[in-house]
C-alpha cells in the first residue's frame, strides 16, 4: 500500500484518503472512500489504471456524480474523480470535439453559441460527456448516442488507449456497449439558428422543471424504462409519490425521481425505498424494475 502512494506522488497524481464522497455527488450523499484520485491528464490517467490492476483494487469512475449512489461504507478502493482531467471543446464545422469531463450544460452552450442544432432535448440534464455517453443519457424521445461519431478511450485490459467508430458502437435505452474509460468524444450536428435553437433549449427545460424535482438532491431517474411501461407511471399509479422511508422520499413531482428530504437522510434509506419501489411494482404488475442509477 506504501508503495502505492509512493508511486502516485512520483508521478505528481493528486489524492486524497479517507475522504468523504457525498460533496462530489448530486445525492451529497455517501461514506468515505479509501482513496479519491485526481488524474489531471491521459498519461497519468493511463499509470493510475496500471497501478490499480497491479495491485488489484475495486475501483469506480466518477464523473460528474449525478447518476451515482455510495452507500454508508463504499467498497470501491479507489475511486477516480476526472473532474481535474484535461479539457477541451471545439468544432470543425459540423463535428464539435469534446473531453468527457465537459458537462451537458456547457457542450450546449457552445453549440448554441455555433449554431449546431439537435441536440435541444439534452438541455438540463445534469451529466458528463462520458456519462452521458456511457449511458446513452437521454429524454423527450432524444438520446446522447444518436449524435455521436466516435470516442477514444482507455482499454481497463491493455491500458492502452483506443478509438471506436460509429460502427463499432452498439447502444439501446439508457445504454451502450462501450465500456472502458471514456476520455474524448467527436458528434455531428446539423447546421442551426441560434435563436431557434436557444428557444429550443428553453422550452426542453421549462418542461423539464415542470415534471421534475429542482433545488433539491438527487440522482435524477432511479429505474430504467421498459419496452411496454414507465416506472414513474406504475409507481404514481400505486399511490406512492411523497413515500418516505428515513429521510428518503420518492419526489411528489415525479415518481420515478427519489430525493434527499432532509440532512437525515442516509444512503441506506435511498436503497431500503427503491428495494420497497420494486416488490411494490413487481406484486402488483408482475415487472422487475432495473436501476438506472449506479450503486456502489
């Protein structure tokens, strides 16, 4: 283990130890973590993840925390935060060239302000290019994979980095097939107005703040959709919307959303309500929801 932090500070990657992770979180929720690591370029990114598999430790990739839950006592050994990483963003006429740690709010912003269009419905969603990318994040019928060229990312086996085209990558709801540590992506868009695309962009958020939960905690949709269901609705239907168990509460403006009601709340009450969410929906629809937040 010494020689773990040893080998982190000669190669100048900052860390932190026992730190608390609710503050880098959308939740703010979450025990401490062994060690939180800020790599702030690829080639330290890149020794960080050969020293892991070297030495064997449970990791997580943090991006921007908000599709995200730690529990009381995380078993994640490192955790990487790449809020520190290198960033970037420009265009190349229709093509915009963005590092994952580049969120959602700001990559609209600057297609705005570039008069590149279709990519409205993303506005307010609260992610990472990389998150966004690994989960293919979405809404009002748009998802982040759609418009997407291709990424470069680091290989978890080689440690290598690699690139994946338009061809190589699979996605479906809420998902893609990419995995490894996403660290740049390249999209398409099509040529815009910048006043209709801003118009766009604010009624994509006005309807947003209408169906869900602001100025308080969260980590946005708990469960994923199905083919033939929509776990907000299946859960409003059973009466459940303003439940609460310890300081957890399923969102009285959207169902499918759980918030952090107060500081009393614990990781465990957000994980005791969506266990009771899902025997609730699965005793009377017969339906197993998936999470779409990630528990660690």
């Amino acid at each position: 283990m010494k020689r773990f932090f040893s080998l982190l500070r000669e190669n100048n990657i900052n860390f932190l130890k026992k730190e608390e992770i609710a503050p880098y979180t959308s939740f703010k929720l979450g025990g401490k973590v062994d060690y939180l690591v800020f790599p702030n370029d690829f080639k330290q990114l890149q020794i960080l993840m050969k020293l892991i598999k070297k030495y064997n430790f449970s990791y997580f990739i943090l991006g921007n925390g908000s599709n995200v839950l730690f529990s009381s006592k995380p078993k994640a050994k490192v955790v990487i935060a790449m809020q520190d990483m290198q960033s970037f963003l420009y265009a190349q006429e229709n093509k915009v060239f963005a590092s994952a740690n580049i969120n959602l709010f700001e990559l609209n912003k600057f297609l705005k302000d570039n008069e590149l269009a279709g990519f409205e419905f993303s506005f307010g969603i609260p992610g990472s290019v990389g998150g966004s990318i690994k989960g293919n994040a979405g809404a009002f019928d748009g998802c982040v994979c759609e418009h997407l060229n291709s990424v470069t990312l680091l290989n978890l086996n080689t440690c290598e980095f690699e690139h994946l085209s338009k061809k190589d990558i699979k996605y479906s709801y809420r998902e893609s097939n990419i995995s490894g540590i996403i660290i740049e992506a390249v999209f398409e868009f099509n040529k815009g107005n910048f006043e209709e695309i801003s118009k766009l962009q604010n009624q994509y958020f006005e309807r947003r703040r209408k169906t869900q939960p602001y100025g308080v905690y969260s980590a946005g949709s708990v469960f994923k959709r199905g083919e033939n269901y929509i776990p907000a609705k299946l859960i409003d239907e059973l009466g459940l919307k303003g439940y609460t168990i310890g300081g957890a509460q399923i969102s009285q403006k959207n169902a499918g959303i759980i918030i952090k009601k107060d500081n009393t709340c614990l990781p465990e009450d957000v994980i005791n309500l969506i266990k009771f969410v899902k025997k609730q929906v699965k005793s009377t629809y017969k339906i197993d929801l998936k999470e779409e937040i990630n528990i660690i």
